[in-house]
C-alpha cells in the first residue's frame, strides 16, 4: 500500500521538533560534551533525510518543494556512512543554523497541504 507523501513531510516536522527539544537550553559545548544527545539528534537527522528519500521517490514534484531536500537527505548518508569521521560541530551548527528554516518550511506546506 502507497504512503501518502504528507506522511513523510510529518515525519519531518515531527523529528525536527524532537531535535528543537533535545539541544534547548544547551550550548555547543554542552551538546558536544554530551554522547546521549548527540546520539538522539544524529538519529532524529537520519529520520529526517530517509524521509525526505522516501518522499523524493513518491512525489519528486512536493519533495521539490522542500529547501534543500537533497543537502538533507546527503546530510542523512553522511551521518550513517561517514559515522566514524564525523564532525559533531558541524551536526550542532545544522542543528542551530539550518534546521529551523527547514522545519517552519515543511510545517507551512503541511499547513498548505491540509489533513489526509
């Protein structure tokens, strides 16, 4: 049986959300000297860029629409297969920097998109 795409923008959404409350309160050095957090984030970026892979095989033309869906889903291959030379500042500045565009952008299409 076919997914609905929406399903993966909420897959998304929902884990950019986890990764807001996970790193809140801390600072780069907090998250950086914290394993368990990193682990939860890293994790939560995987979630994200398998979705959006998901999503790009469904319906190319609505995972077009979410910013930078490829440097996401490259983001996702990266954690997974480069685990072991990892740059966790890098995780943490996505984390800060890049995330939270991503994540008001796809709420906003799901917002657009309506309810399955």
């Amino acid at each position: 049986m076919r997914r609905d795409p929406r399903a993966y923008l909420w897959d998304v959404r929902e884990a950019a959300a986890d990764i807001a409350t996970f790193i809140a309160g801390l600072d780069q050095a907090s998250y950086l000297a914290s394993p368990l957090v990193r682990a939860a984030v890293e994790r939560k970026f995987e979630i994200i860029g398998e979705a959006l892979t998901q999503l790009n095989r469904l319906d190319p033309a609505l995972a077009q629409r979410v910013p930078e869906h490829r440097r996401s889903i490259a983001f996702r291959n990266l954690l997974i297969h480069g685990y072991a030379r990892l740059d966790h500042p890098e995780v943490w500045r996505v984390a800060t920097e890049s995330l939270p565009p991503l994540h008001a952008a796809v709420a906003a299409l799901l917002e657009e998109l309506g309810p399955p």
